[in-house]
C-alpha cells in the first residue's frame, strides 16, 4: 500500500511545474533522513531527478541538494558516474557562466571524485566551453572554472570552491598526479601551479582541498624539482605562508629564508584550521624523501618556522607532525636511516552532505 511519501517520490515526474518544485523542496529532508525511498523500483526516482537537474533553476537547486546527499550511497553514486548523458548535462552546466547553480554542481562533483568511476573525467574530451576554458578536455574546463572564477569573476552566482575536493581525490590516483603535473598542449602550463597560489584563499572548502591536492602531488618524487623550483611552481612559500603567524624571528633565523617569509606584517594570521596545517606539515615532509629535498629545506631555514608552528599551535596532530618533520631535517645525514614519509594518500575529504 501506498504511503504518502511514496506518492511525494512519484511526484518528481509530474507534468505540472508547481507540483514537481513542491515535492523536490518537501523531498529534500527525506534525503538525509529516509534515503532508501529513492533506490525503489530500480532508482527510478533517481532518474527523475538527473532531468530535474535540467528544469527551472529552483527545482534544479532542490534536485541537485538532494543528489549530494544521496551520493554518500555507493550504488547511487556509481549509478550518477557511469551515466554519459547526466555526466555530460553536469559538465554542460557547470562549464556555463551563466549557471545559477554552479556551486551545487561542483559539490556534486566533489562527490564524483568517490567513485573509482570517475577516472574517466581525466581522459574525457567534449565539446568547447569558450568562454570559460579554450581546452576541449572535461579535467581542464574544471580547472579553468575553479582558477578563473575564485572571486565570482567567472561566474557571479558561483565560487566553484568544492572543485578543490574533486581535485584531490584525483590526485590520488596515478593518472591523476601524471595530469596535475603535466604541462597542457592549450595553455602550457603544469596545472598544479595553478593551484599553489590559493593556500591562504579566504575560502576554508577552497585551501583544504588545494593542500591536499598538492600534498598528493608531491608523492611524485621526480616532480620534486619542479615544486622547487623558483621559475617554476615555487611552491615552499606557498605552503610555509600558512604555518607562519605574527612571531618575530630573530636576524639569525631570519638570514636565510625565502624573501616572500621575511619581514611579515605583525598581524599575520597563521591558518586556523589544524588539519590544513598538518596537510602542509606533511607535505614538507614528503619532500624530505631525496636528499636534495631535506637539504633544500634547510637551506631556507625551515626549521624556525615549524619550531614557532609547533609552539604556538595548541593541537596534537599539528605538533606530532611538526616533530616528524623536524627529525629528518635536522638529523645528521650520515646517521640517517630511511626517511619516514607517509604510505599513501588519506581519505582527506569526506562526502559533501547538504541540509
């Protein structure tokens, strides 16, 4: 027998406008609450909300809250990846400047990233995305969204910032790193320089997901040189920035850091949030894996700043991965074993869920 809610998960398919926004914005509490009313009937009303996805911005907004949260299903999730078409409407939609609902989108995509599935994105070519991105490859128009629309430049309803959650999980994959760090036939430039510079963005969802993709990236142990590199990604001061707070140091310490570290305003903020501090702090100790990398860090005088970050951090994992760091470079090399890096990439996002 039929209940009400069922008779509200039916009405997603009305032919009247009203009553499809209705049930969308009634439905929406049901997809955290009582998920498993959209898996009946062989997902059917998952169905119906892919073509949502396409109707009146209102009810497209509902219908994209909802499928976030019922991402956080595998078989929902896998359902939402392995389809060409609702693929391509959420790239189509997103890659548009003129999308009001770019932002739902791009979390929805953040949870893409869950999916083994979604590896094929890093290979996929579709049509142009002008003006938006020059690229005619799905992975570079993101890329593009998230770099140029940052400050709601792009597109002004959208910050594209939960793009940095797709990314990292990418990043964890091989194929993944080999694009992240990989000049571009149509821009020629190695995508994770695009990246670096949004470390201290204003947006905690847009710096968490960019430290984690770099600190993936940086498992590349011949792309060391690169990230080093001042004509290149010059990434040490991008991810030393954040650690640093308003401490002074003295003209000893001071001598040999990179000039951007230097002479630091005295109302600096160091981040506030712990885990991307430890995202960096590991990064760095990623980089200690070769031998030019730890002499390169004590080179710049890295060692003052994780002492000034581990002392005024009050946070366990900061100050264990500031310990960790701080025992490979300042040990001395002839007595040194294996350096401790870590194994493999975390789980350093979790699914996006909306209320």
């Amino acid at each position: 027998m039929k209940t009400e809610l069922d008779e509200l998960v039916e009405f997603l398919h009305h032919g009247n406008t009203q009553i499809r926004q209705i049930a969308c914005e009634n439905l929406v509490g049901y997809s955290t609450s009582k998920p498993e009313i959209f898996k009946r009937h062989q997902l059917l009303p998952i169905q119906d909300l892919k073509l949502l996805v396409r109707d009146y911005t209102p009810i497209a907004a509902n219908a994209l809250t909802i499928l976030v949260n019922l991402s956080a299903d595998q078989e929902i999730l896998d359902n939402l990846v392995s389809d060409d078409a609702f693929l391509e409407t959420v790239l189509n939609k997103v890659t548009s400047n003129k999308e009001r609902n770019a932002d739902g989108i791009s979390m929805l995509l953040a949870n893409f990233g869950k999916s083994d599935k979604i590896k094929r994105l890093l290979t996929l070519k579709r049509r142009s995305a002008k003006p938006v991105s020059d690229s005619l490859f799905a992975i570079d128009q993101l890329m593009d969204c998230f770099v140029k629309g940052a400050e709601g430049t792009l597109n002004p309803h959208s910050s594209y910032d939960y793009l940095s959650y797709l990314f990292a999980d990418l990043s964890k994959l091989e194929e993944g790193r080999a694009y992240f760090t990989s000049r571009q036939e149509y821009d020629a430039v190695v995508p994770v320089t695009k990246l670096t510079v949004f470390t201290e963005h204003t947006s905690t969802i847009r710096r968490r997901g960019v430290a984690s993709t770099i600190k993936n990236v940086a498992f590349e142990i011949p792309f060391h040189p690169t990230l080093f590199s001042e004509d290149e990604a010059n990434l040490l001061p991008y991810i030393l920035l954040p650690i640093m707070g308003p401490e002074e140091y003295s003209e000893e310490d001071t001598a040999d850091m990179l000039p951007d570290l230097q002479l630091l305003p005295p109302d600096k903020q160091r981040e506030s949030d712990a885990s991307i501090i430890v995202t960096h702090l590991e990064t760095l100790l990623l980089l200690t894996t070769t031998r030019e990398g730890r002499d390169r860090l004590r080179a710049v005088s890295v060692y003052p700043v994780i002492r000034e970050c581990h002392l005024h951090v009050n946070d366990d994992d900061v100050r264990e991965a500031c310990d960790r760091l701080v025992q490979v470079i300042m040990r001395d090399e002839e007595d040194e074993g294996k350096t401790s890096v870590p194994q493999s990439q975390d789980e350093d996002q979790k699914v996006v869920e909306l209320f």
